[in-house]
C-alpha cells in the first residue's frame, strides 16, 4: 500500500483559508467580499511570500508589491513574472514612506505589518493616500488572544523590534480603521489553527535551528494531523468557526476609502 504524505503546516493552514472564504477562484475573490477584476491595480505592502497577490495577479490584475526583504520579493517577482497579470512592479522598500503615487491603487493589502510599525496611524494614512477615492484596503493584525498564547512559549525577541511590538484587539484594529477615516465593510476573525501551531511550535523549535513555518517535531505535527482531519469531518466548519470567535490569530478588515470632490465619479459599484 502507498504510503499518504501527510499535510504540512503550510497546507492545512491555506486550506483553513480557503474554507473561510479567501482565494475563491470561483467568484475571483481574494476574501469574502473583495473581488479581484483584471481592471484593477492592487498594490500589497510588505507581500511576504506573495501569497494574497499572487492570487490578485492570477486574476489578471496589474500588481505592485513591496517589501524590505529582497530574497522573498525576488520569489514573489518570479512567482508573478510566470502569471496572467496584466502588468506587474517589484519594488524593495520599507515603506517609510510608501515609494508610490497617490491614489493609484483599487485595492491596498497590508496584512500582517501594522504590529512591526512604531506609528500605526501614520502609516495608515500612507496606506490611504496609495489608494483611489471608493477604493478598498485589506487589513490584517494578528490578535491579541492569539499573541497572549503564543508569548507562553516565544522568545522575548518576538516582542521586539523588529518583530511585533504591538498588539491589537479586535476593537483597536476596527478604532484604528475608523479614526483614520474609512469605512469599514466587513471584520473577520479567522485561523485559529495558526495560533495553537505557532504556541506548539516555539515549544519545540531549536532557537539556533531554522526550520521555518513548517515545524518537524512531532508536538505541532500531530496539531497538524488533527486540525487537518477535523477539518474534513462533517461538523468541522462549526468547531473552526467557534475557535475563531475564541482564539482566531487574525483580524481582517475590509475597508472603503470614501470617494470626495470630484472623485465621486468614480463609483463604489466599479469596485464591487
């Protein structure tokens, strides 16, 4: 008999994702609600391994994507030089301030940045100023139960620059948003599986070793092997949504710039 690899951390983890309604190839939603058009310009700050747009690009979109570590934007530039996108920039920066013009973008992502910045209020009007009048940002934090959790077994330096020097409950982040004059359209909590995975995780891994995200000690693989089968049993979109609500380690905001002057011919509706 064949022997079935099992998934990894990286896998089970998208998986959860796409059963919380992100990447839906289907509808061409990046998450739920936000969908990616071929006529639209995404810009992603600080895009990590290229996953949120590299999907925007499989969707045919122009893509502009930043980050300060050169190694992932160059794996992300080859990523996106392979895909449909209709055009596409690289660009090395730590976004301080954003290398852009003003008002290019449809849709702006930040996810998993805001917790790194000393002053997340101005870099949240640099976000703004990136993104056109009725445009949408996509924002994600991780939560503050999740970082509770995780401070149980991380290391100190996990709290310090340049890593997250702070932490966001649900209501900071949506305060955050609104104070800085945006319309919030939807807040999801979400990944639960990440927030027990990275607390197991940090319990296991050697701090002169680099193992990356996917852990090989059999402590988080068997959380692994477990989330993966309870995600496949009937009931498990019901236990997945109810750890959410108790230990997510993501907020995420969906949120529309509003259209002002002469910018109001450019509708809402054009960015459903």
């Amino acid at each position: 008999m064949t022997e079935v690899s099992a998934p990894s951390a990286s896998q089970v983890g998208l998986v959860e994702r796409v059963r919380e309604g992100w990447f839906n190839g289907k509808t061409g939603e990046l998450a739920p609600g936000v969908r990616i058009r071929s006529s639209h310009t995404v810009v992603d700050v600080g895009c990590g391994d290229g996953g949120l747009i590299g999907f925007c690009a499989g969707q045919s979109a122009e893509v502009i994507f930043i980050d300060r570590d050169s190694r992932r934007l160059a794996a992300t530039e080859e990523r996106i030089r392979q895909s449909p996108a209709r055009a596409y920039r690289a660009i090395a920066s730590d976004c301080d301030p954003i290398p852009l013009e003003d008002a290019i973008a449809d849709l702006v992502i930040c996810t998993e940045v805001l917790e790194h910045v000393p002053d997340p209020a101005a870099f949240m009007r640099e976000l703004i100023r990136v993104t056109r009048p009725g445009g949408r940002l996509l924002v994600t934090v991780p939560d503050a139960r999740s970082e509770q959790l995780v401070a149980a077994t991380a290391p100190a330096s996990y709290f310090q620059e340049p890593n997250h020097i702070r932490i966001f409950t649900a209501a900071e982040l949506r305060n955050l948003v609104q104070a800085a004059g945006l319309e919030i359209e939807s807040q999801q909590a979400l990944g639960c599986f990440w927030s027990l995975y990275l607390t197991l995780s940090w319990l296991t891994t050697d701090p002169a070793a680099d193992s990356g995200i996917d852990n090989p000690h059999p402590i988080p693989d068997h959380w692994t092997r477990l989330w993966h089968e309870v995600q496949a049993h009937p009931l498990g979109d019901r236990v997945r949504e109810s750890l959410n609500e108790l230990l997510p380690r993501t907020q995420a905001i969906v949120a529309r710039k509003p259209l002002a002057g002469s910018a109001r011919a450019y509708t809402a509706s054009a960015m459903s």
